[in-house]
C-alpha cells in the first residue's frame, strides 16, 4: 500500500510538468479563485479547496456568462432533443436571462460548458470527456477531439 501511494505522488508530481512542458495555460474569462488552488499532500492524502458558495463568490461568473449568451442559447437548443442532457438544457435555461443562478454548485455543473467557451477560436478542445464536449463543442462550432481513456490501459 505504501508503495502504491509514493508511486502515485511521483506520477502526479512527474505528470504535471510533463503535461505541462511547452504549453500554454489559458486563464479562464470566469477569473475562478479556485482554479490557483494549490493541491496539498497530507500523507496519505492529497487535498485541493473547492468550496464556493452562491452567496460570496469571488469570481466574474456573473460576467462571462452574460458575455456569452449568445453561446449559451445555441448549446441550450443543441440540447433540446438529448434526453440524457435534460438537466443541463434545464439549468442553461434558467441561467440564460439571470446569470446569478450559475453561481455556487451550479458553476460546477456548467463546467463542461465554460472549457469550451473559453476555448479560443480556432483550437481544438481534447478531453476524455466524450459525452459531454462533443456535443458542446459542435453547438458552438468548435473542433473537439475525444480521447479515449480506461483507467487499465498502460
């Protein structure tokens, strides 16, 4: 078991800077606190802050999602007919007119949806996440790349 762990830490450690040689991070429109968040190792733990509260948010959720109305209404009426996707078409059509409600959990949720907004124009999004960005992606228009990911490959 011991083992197991150290291997872990080496791997998250080691795959950080490896992932991350030559590439540029983009800071998210919603300037999320949490994003900066560093991950603390308490052996035999690792914990990252990912609390926010709807009512003391310290990001511009609010802002970039009015910004992006436009986008939001094209992924809400892509979702229209996906049964599977009826709680995030749901929520989208609350949040598209009172943005405040995307603050909080909610932010969460919509996750998936502000990687691709943020996304620049002209990328494309990778992500093992299949389900969810490719049909994000095409309703904006933008090129996605699903990876297939088993946690048994090697």
């Amino acid at each position: 078991m011991a083992d197991s762990i150290t291997r872990l830490a080496n791997l998250i450690t080691g795959l950080h800077i490896a992932l991350f040689k030559g590439i540029s991070l983009i800071r998210s429109g919603t300037d999320c606190p949490l994003a900066d968040e560093d991950i603390l190792y308490t052996p035999p733990i690792y914990l990252i802050e990912t609390k926010c509260t709807r009512v003391s948010p310290e990001c511009k959720i609010v802002d970039f999602l009015e910004v992006n109305t436009k986008n939001l209404r094209k992924i809400r009426d892509s979702l229209t007919s996906e049964p599977a996707f009826s709680n995030l078409h749901d929520l989208l059509g609350k949040v598209i007119g009172n943005e405040n409600i995307a603050k909080g959990r909610n932010c969460q949720k919509l996750g998936d949806i502000i990687i691709c907004l943020n996304s620049p124009t002209g990328y494309t999004v990778y992500n093992t996440n299949i389900k969810d960005f490719a049909i994000v992606c095409k309703s904006l228009g933008k090129p996605f790349i699903g990876i297939k990911y088993s946690p048994n490959e090697r």
